[in-house]
C-alpha cells in the first residue's frame, strides 16, 4: 500500500508539471513572432481587417491638451486618426526591417486577428499544445524510469526536477519577452545545474525537451530551437569537473560563444539585417556568461537541495586544516594514518574503474570519524591494553558497531555534504563483526546456538548504494586485515584482497551498487598494487651503516 501511494505521489507530481508547462506553453493565445529589428521572409499582410487608433497614453494626452485649450483659448490638437487597414493589406515588406511603428500594426492585427478566431480553435490548439508536452513527458519519464532509477525512486527528487523545469521555463518565457529576448540565462543555468546534480544524459535530455517547448511557445519558427539545442549542448558537454569557483563562468562563456555563433548563421540563413543578427548574438553571449556568474554564486545552494557535491566542496573538505580532521588526528592519530593509508588505496581504484576518484579519497578521509568518540575500543588507537578484554563480545560488537552512528551524527554535526555522510553510513554494509561472532559462538560451544545470534553481529547497514562506496568497503577492509599478516608478501597481500572481495560479495553486500564482477576483479587488482606499495620490501644494512631514507 505505502509503495503504491509513494509511486501515485510521483505521478501526481509529473501531472501537474504537465498542465503547469502546457498552460505556460499555450498560453491565452497564439504568440506574436514578431521582434523590432527583424525581417520577415516574406511580405506580412493583415490576416483580418481591424482598425488602428492612438494608444491610450497618447489619447489621455490629447484629451488634457483639448481641455487646456479650450481654457486658455489656444488651438486645439489634431483630431484623433483611425487608420483602417483592410484585410490582405501589406504592414511589412518582405527584407524590410520591422520599425516600432510598424511593431504596433502588427500587434493591432494580431489582436484582432486573436479576436476573429473562434473559441472552438483555440481550444483545438490548446490541446495540441498539451498532447506535444504530454509526448514529450512521457518520453522523459520512460527515460529516466530506466536509466535515472535514482531519481524516479525519490518523491522529493521528482519534485525538485519538476519544480526546477517549470520555473525555469516561465521565467525564459518571461525573459524573451521585449526588450530583453534573454531566455538562455534560465535555460543555460538549468542545463549546468542538472548536468552537476545528475549527469550529462539526462541534463542534455531535459534540456532538448526544453528547447522544444520554447521554441513552440513562440510559433512555429525553427530558429529558436537550433540556437537552444546547440548552446545548450555545449554547457552539458563543457560542465565535466568543476574544481574552481569559476569553472561555471568559463562554461557559461564556452556555451555563450556557440549561442552566438548558431545565432549568427540561423539569422543569416533568414535574411535578417546585420545590426539585429549582431545585437541578438551578443545578447545571448552576454546572457549564457551571466547565468555561469549566477550558478557561481548559487553553488553552494544547488549542492544542498540537490544533495550533490562538487569538486570544489571536496577539495576543501580534503584540507587536512578541516576542524573534523584535526578532531580525528588528535583524539585517534591510529585511526587517521588508517583512513589516510585507505585513502591512497581506494582512489587508485576509482581511477581504474572510472569511479570518483576524488570523491572516493574524500570518503576515505572521513569513514572512520565515529571512531574519536571512544578511540581506545579500537586496535590501531591501543597502545598494549586491549579495553575489549574487559567486555562480553556482545558489549563489544555494540561498541564497535556504535562508531558507525556516532559518525554520522557527527558529520550532520559538522554539516558534511549528504555523500560523504552516506560514506560512513555505508562503509561497513551489513557486514558481520565476525572476531567477536566466534567468541559469542564459543561462549555456546555445546549449546544450541540461539535464535538471531548472528543478526545481532551484524551492522545495520545500508549496504553500499555507489561503485566509490564498494571501494571504500574493500579498501578499508584489506588495509586492516593485512595488518596481521605475519608476512605481507605480494602472493599473500593478492590472496587476502580476493578473499575479501569474494566473502563481501557472497554476502551480498555489493547488491545495491551496481558493481559488475569484471570491476570487482579490477577493484581488487588495484588494491592489491596499493598494499603492495604499501609494504614494499626495504634493503637491509650492515651493523654500523646508516640506511638512506626511503
């Protein structure tokens, strides 16, 4: 019951960003496709005839200089002009440029041409409006389902996209509006944020979606489209890493020289003047740079509702200055040299695998903070004194098992991003705490072993739900067990990584990642390389020589 109303929630969410964008595309009418500076290619005749009189401005002006006159007896103005234009009249020759004047003749016909029309049309057209959105939606839908289950599976996911697709797409269809015609500013920052937050795919999918519904909410024009599809490419494919804080500066410059650029030649190819294909080049040129500076200043807000992290928050978040590091390193200066030394092994196992590299090392670096809270309880912070010899295995597993949770309240405490909290959530799985497992079976040796002995051994999990948290899982585990290695050799360090990754993977820990077994085996050969760096074998001096510092 509870899924099949979490499931109906998502649906209703994606109804009701379907009316909101098909109420937004089609509007109250049909749009006016004309822009001061433009040409037409052909002539552009009155479709109805209609009547042009002044604007109301103009009327109250002369009817203030009619009262004035008439008081101090001077010559009143000319009398109001009602200009009649008759049906198939010419308003602007074809190539010629589209004055201000001749801009308020067309929007006198459009809006008697709006007034001719029956209401039976524009409710056909409306709803031809809402079938092209709900083709388009279903098709984005259909996608994501299979290719963003991620996304699909989370009521407040579907909502954050949805509510981003909608503002984005009126606030363009305010922005194209006169005198700016600027709607690449909401669509660019769109298409970087979602390429951030997600991935290229599905950023440069929604994007051409967006495109469309643009270009069909300003008639039927082409031109719209391919400026949109090839400016907005660019900012998907140019937003890979972002390591520095003007990183989306420089893609919002990249996607502005193509906007241009796809601007000048579709202008060209339609006969419009040189002033408006350079004034409207520019403009999109200046308005892709503005939304790289806007997305600047609003990363930090996109990682947080978007629970995403970016490089530039993880290179400061790998500063060994961070408070929580130099927390770890006074209290548990073991476990820090441990998490540093797991660090170094997972990453090149990222790497192999096409994870996150540095996403992965910055996991490493805070998987194990738990630890601090109770330091001594574990071996690399002991110095001859084991405090489990005074503890049941019981007692024990909670202690251990503890520094998973006081970890993650301690990196909500610190307000770590929601990956790296997912890091040491995850990084022991649902695994078994199997040292004080066998004591537990021991202490019943002879006995019928009870009823969920071994659940009460195990973590709570989750399980890893990401490949960088696979890696994680095996790295921090070989690096502890090949410290009892009596003899660390290359065969034994091999032997024990793949036994490792087999145990885990029986176990079924590796479920929720989506880890294939060819980057298993690959996982393991890189780790294997790292512990054998690690304990790479050193020359052995004569008594009395002084070795070289390796």
């Amino acid at each position: 019951m509870f899924l099949r109303r979490a499931v109906l929630a998502r649906l209703a969410v994606v109804a009701a960003t379907c009316v909101s964008l098909g109420l937004l595309v089609a509007g109250d009418e049909p749009p006016l496709p004309y822009r001061v500076g433009q040409t037409v290619p052909r002539d552009a005749r009155a479709r109805v005839a209609f009547d042009l009189v002044d604007d109301p401005e103009t009327t109250q002006a002369r009817e203030e200089a009619e009262q004035r006159s008439q008081a101090e007896h001077v010559p009143a103005p000319a009398p109001v002009v009602v200009r009649r234009y008759p049906a198939g009249m010419v308003i602007v020759r074809r190539d010629e440029p589209i004055s201000p004047e001749k801009l308020a003749v067309l929007r006198a016909e459009h809006a008697a041409y709006v007034r001719s029309l029956s209401p039976l049309w524009l409710e056909v057209r409306r709803a031809a409006v809402f079938l092209i959105v709900g083709l388009l939606a279903v098709t984005v839908a259909a996608y994501s389902t299979r290719f963003q289950p991620a996304l699909t599976g989370s009521l407040s996911s579907v909502l954050g996209v949805s509510a981003l697709v909608v503002a984005t797409f009126a606030l363009s269809e305010r922005l194209n509006d006169g005198p700016w015609h600027v709607a690449v500013i909401p669509l660019t920052f769109t298409a970087m944020v979602l390429t951030i937050a997600y991935n290229p795919p599905f950023a440069l999918f929604i994007s051409v979606c967006l495109a469309i519904l643009t270009a069909l909410s300003q008639g039927t024009d082409l031109t719209p489209l391919l400026v949109h599809l090839g400016g907005l490419g660019t900012a998907v494919l140019a937003m890979r890493e972002v390591r520095t804080r003007t990183r989306p500066v420089e893609v919002g410059l990249a996607a502005g020289v193509v906007f241009a650029a796809m601007t000048a030649a579709a202008e060209v190819l339609t006969g419009q003047t040189l002033r408006f294909v350079v004034i409207d080049s520019g403009r999109n040129l200046v308005g892709a740079v503005l939304a790289g500076c806007v997305l600047t200043g609003c990363l930090p807000l996109v990682e947080r509702a978007f629970g995403v992290v970016t490089d530039v928050s993880l290179l400061e978040l790998a500063d060994g200055s961070h408070p929580l590091l130099q927390e770890l390193i006074r209290r548990a200066p073991g476990t820090y040299t441990h998490s540093m030394t797991v660090a170094t092994l997972a990453e090149g196992a990222a790497e192999a695998v096409g994870a996150n590299p540095l996403l992965t090392r910055v996991g490493c670096y805070y998987h194990d903070i738990g630890k601090m809270l109770k330091p001594h309880y574990f071996i690399e912070n002991q110095a001859g004194s084991n405090a489990h010899d005074q503890l049941g295995p019981a007692l024990s597993t909670l202690v251990i098992i503890g520094h998973v949770k006081d970890g993650v309240a301690l990196a909500e405490q610190y307000g770590l991003p929601r990956p790296i909290v997912d890091f040491v959530r995850q990084h022991h799985g649902t695994t078994l705490v199997e040292y004080f497992y066998r004591e537990a079976l021991r202490l019943h040796a002879g006995e019928p072993v009870p009823d969920g002995l071994e659940a009460a051994f195990r973590y709570p999990g989750p399980k890893p739900q990401t490949k960088e948290g696979c890696i994680l899982m095996l790295a921090d585990a070989a690096e502890s067990a090949s410290r009892a290695l009596a003899a660390p050799t290359p065969t034994a360090l091999r032997k024990l990584v793949h036994e490792l990754a087999t145990k885990r993977l029986l176990d079924g820990q590796f479920d929720d990642s989506g880890l294939t077994l060819s980057e298993l085996k690959t996982i393991e050969d890189a780790i294997g390389k790292g512990l054998i760096a690690v304990y790479h074998a050193r020359v052995r001096y004569a008594d009395g020589v002084q070795a070289r510092p390796a």
